[in-house]
C-alpha cells in the first residue's frame, strides 16, 4: 500500500507575519530587561552602532538608552562578527557559547572576498600570530594589528589580512566606547578571552553538534515558523541539517503557501492572522526582515532591496510600508504605498515619539512625505 504524505496545516502570508512580529516583540512591546530582549532575539545586527538603540525602542517598554551602554561597559552584553560575518550585539553567555561554531563560516566568507589575496597564507600560523600580538588584553584598531603581522606576511593586501585576523581568525571583540550611546568612536578589537575573562566554548565536529541544536531552537523562538534555509539564511551556518534532524522529533511542522516545509516549537506563538499590528520603526539591518530566506513575509518583493540598503523602514500593519530617516532633531517618514488617514496618524504618533527618543525631547517633530500614487 503506498504511504500518502503527512498533510500539514499551511500558514498564509498573514499567519507567518503575525508570528514573526510576535518573535519579534513587535506586535507588543516587552517587559523585559534589555539582556532578556538580546538573549531572545539572538543578538542584534550592529554594524552601524546606534541602531540596535531603535530596535530595542520599538521592542520594549521604558527603553533606556544608558541600560544597553552600561551593559557593553559591564561586559554583559559585546560587539562580535558572528552570524553572516556580520557585527552582532550579543550576550557574553552566547558568544561564548556560539562563536566557535561559526569558526568555519567565518573563514570562508572571508576567503569568498580575499581567496586570491590569502593564497598560500596558512591560517592556523597567521591565527596564532594574530592571538600572540593582542594577548596583553589590550584593545588595538584593525591598522594596529596587521602593522604588526604586515613583516612576516608582506604578500596579502592589508585589508585582506585584517579581514582574515579581525573577523574570522581570532575571536575578538569590538570595544566600548565604539557601540554606546551616542558615542562616536572607531573600532579597536580586543581579545574575547580577556574581554569575557576566559575562552570560548570549544567546537568539537562529532555529529551531535549540541550548539547547533541551541541554534535550532533559539532561531525558532526568535523568528519562526521558518525553513531550514531560512535558518541558513540568518545564520550563515551551511552544516545544520544534523542539528535540525536531531531535534525533529520536538518540533511541529507546517508549510507555507509555496510549498516550503515550514518547523516551529510546538509552544510558540502564532497569533490568529486578524490579530491587530500596531505601527513600528525599525532601524537599518533589522534581522526581522534579514533573518530569513524567504522575505515576503513583512516586505514585499519590490521593496526588498531597501533591506541589504540599509534603509529604515516603518511596518504598518506588520509590513513595511515607509521608509525614515532622521535629521536634526525631524523624523522624516516617506511611504512606499499610500496610507490611509489612519495610518498616517499612527504613522505620526510613532514618529513624533521616535523623534522624543532621538532628542531627548528637543525634536521638531515628524514630517510624512506625500504617498506615492
């Protein structure tokens, strides 16, 4: 008798972007310390520092500001390449934990840019040079580090050699005052085990891959109900199929309205897809949109170049609809789709909040452009 495949409840566009913004603490804002908010949304995308500032704003309720700089002060919180090679702003517990197992991806992304530059260059020796030059704990700029390798590896373009150390090589930290509040300070790298006060986790590549299995289900706290590329796509992890077929048997499965295999926890939140979505800004490289493969769940297909832009963008209804920027104390608003008369009020009322934020209060206010036709 020929066995029929297991007929899966499929989530509608609608049903995945209301789970989403639940995941994402966007449809309510949260009460909850700001290591709580970093912990469950697996970190925040970081590479221009001010913004994970917003993104916790339009998350949690009474954000302050000096929390999250007092935080990267206090070591609770750090500035590391992770996942996509990508700055994140993440617990010490979880880069500690996470960072050796995205040793490889690190690697390769940057032999993806500089394999021609780093040929003939051994990693593992350039490794421990690197290590050896920033093992007195003290934070050093990228130029400092390579002036002193730059001797010994006279070959590689400068670029390439920091990239490969900085990024990938040696597990360093970004540190403070870059990341604080309102601060303008380049980057000086520090190493993690004297940042954090001992080593990382080592990766052991046994099969069980109990880190990856974390991943698994902290991505899908964070974001899903999602498909493995999905979770290859946030994480840039290539080697998880293991961790996902290990933890299998825990999850719920449904499939989306392509026919992609969607898994989620079984006790995560999917609200009822009419669930009311209030207005929300989010700042640029917010990883509710780049978290995943298939992005159609809160932009559309047109607009999905604005999200590797680093555009900031203003959900409306749980989709982006609108563009910001700020500018002397004025949030400027330009939509991408006309507004109703609601929605340019809501739109409004969460502008002229952001901009409060933004000044201390000391704002011009918010400014919506004209609705394109």
């Amino acid at each position: 008798m020929t066995m029929r495949p297991p007929v899966r409840t499929v989530l509608g566009e609608r049903a995945l972007n209301r789970a989403t913004l639940a995941r994402q603490l966007l449809l309510e804002r949260a009460d909850l310390p700001v290591t709580g908010a970093v912990a469950h949304l697996c970190g925040l995308q970081a590479q221009e520092p001010q913004e994970p500032f917003v993104g916790l704003w339009s998350r949690l309720r009474a954000f302050d500001p000096a929390a999250l700089s007092g935080l990267l002060v206090r070591r609770s919180v750090v500035r590391v390449h992770l996942m996509r090679r990508t700055v994140h702003l993440v617990t010490a517990g979880d880069v500690l934990a996470w960072r050796a197992r995205h040793d490889a991806m690190l690697r390769q992304r940057v032999l993806g840019v500089y394999r021609r530059e780093l040929a003939g260059v051994d990693l593992d020796e350039l490794a421990a040079a690197g290590r050896a030059v920033m093992a007195d704990g003290e934070p050093r700029s990228m130029a400092e580090v390579v002036e002193a390798l730059a001797g010994r590896w006279p070959e590689p373009g400068r670029r390439a050699l920091g990239e490969m150390v900085i990024s990938a090589l040696v597990p360093v930290a970004q540190a403070p005052p870059r990341g604080l509040w309102r601060a303008r300070a380049g980057v000086r790298n520090v190493l993690l085990s004297s940042w954090l006060g001992r080593e990382i986790d080592p990766h052991v590549p046994d099969g069980s891959d109990p880190v990856g299995q974390a991943l698994v289900r902290r991505y899908l706290a964070a974001f899903g109900p999602a498909a493995t590329a999905d979770l290859r796509a946030w994480s840039g992890l290539a080697g998880l199929p293991g961790a996902v077929a290990a933890v299998r048997e825990e999850l719920v499965s449904f499939r989306d309205e392509r026919g992609r295999e969607l898994l989620d926890l079984p006790d995560a939140p999917r609200p009822d897809p009419d669930t009311p979505a209030p207005v929300r800004f989010l700042p640029a490289f917010d990883n509710a949109i780049l978290g995943y493969h298939a992005r159609g769940r809160i932009i559309d297909d047109a607009h999905r170049g604005l999200s590797v832009a680093g555009a900031r963008v203003v959900l409306v209804d749980g989709r982006v609809a609108a563009t910001w920027t700020v500018e002397s104390g004025t949030v400027t608003v330009t939509p991408l789709r006309r507004l109703s008369p609601a929605d340019r009020t809501a739109v409004a009322d969460q502008g002229q909040q952001l901009a409060t934020f933004l000044s201390d209060g000391d704002s011009d206010g918010v400014r919506i452009t004209a609705s394109p036709h």
